[in-house]
C-alpha cells in the first residue's frame, strides 16, 4: 500500500503565493500525492503516473517526458504506477496545458 503525501508539505508552498518554484521527488510504486488544490505543472522525468482531478470524467496516465497543468481547485490526486520521478513546479500556470495519455 502507497503513502498519501501532500504537495504543499513538500514544497512549502503557500495557494495563495503566485510565484513559482520547483521541486523533484523520487515515488516507490504505490506512492499516492494529494497535489491539492494549488495552481501546479507535474512534469514525469521516470515512471508513469495514474492522476484524476475532482470533477473530471477522465483520468490521465502521465508518461516519462509528460506534463500535466493542475488548475486551481482541480483538487487532484496521482498515483506513481512504478517507480518514477516527478518534478512539480507550483505558482499560476501561464496556460492550461494537458500532455498525456487519457486512462482506458
């Protein structure tokens, strides 16, 4: 069984400060991150991830090389599918982006 861990603890980042900044984190498979509900790009370096957002019909796989927006109050939720490596770079995103697999 995977781990929930939060976004804003791993990058002390505050939702309601609209600088950016970065951080990379290692996922065992399993591994569960509540990205809350902040404005975020996460980016997969290794791996793969399963990733729903509240409210959406759809669920993304997000593949090494692939980048995903998270809008604020998407209220979204990944899973690391194996091990993987993941860059999140919080603050307001420029555009909403969406560059990954949708789950079958």
């Amino acid at each position: 069984m995977g781990y929930i861990h939060s976004i804003l603890a791993y990058s002390g980042a505050d939702p309601e400060d609209q600088s950016r900044c970065c951080q990379d984190l290692a996922l065992a498979g399993g591994t569960l991150i509540d990205l809350g509900d902040c404005a975020l790009t996460l980016i997969c370096l290794e791996g793969s991830l399963w990733l729903t957002r509240d409210g959406d019909s759809e669920d993304y796989i997000v593949k090494c090389g692939q980048r995903l927006e998270v809008r604020p109050g998407d209220k979204a939720v990944a899973n690391a599918l194996g091990a993987s490596r993941i860059r999140l770079v919080s603050g307001r995103p420029a555009k909403y982006s969406l560059n990954c697999s949708r789950a079958r």
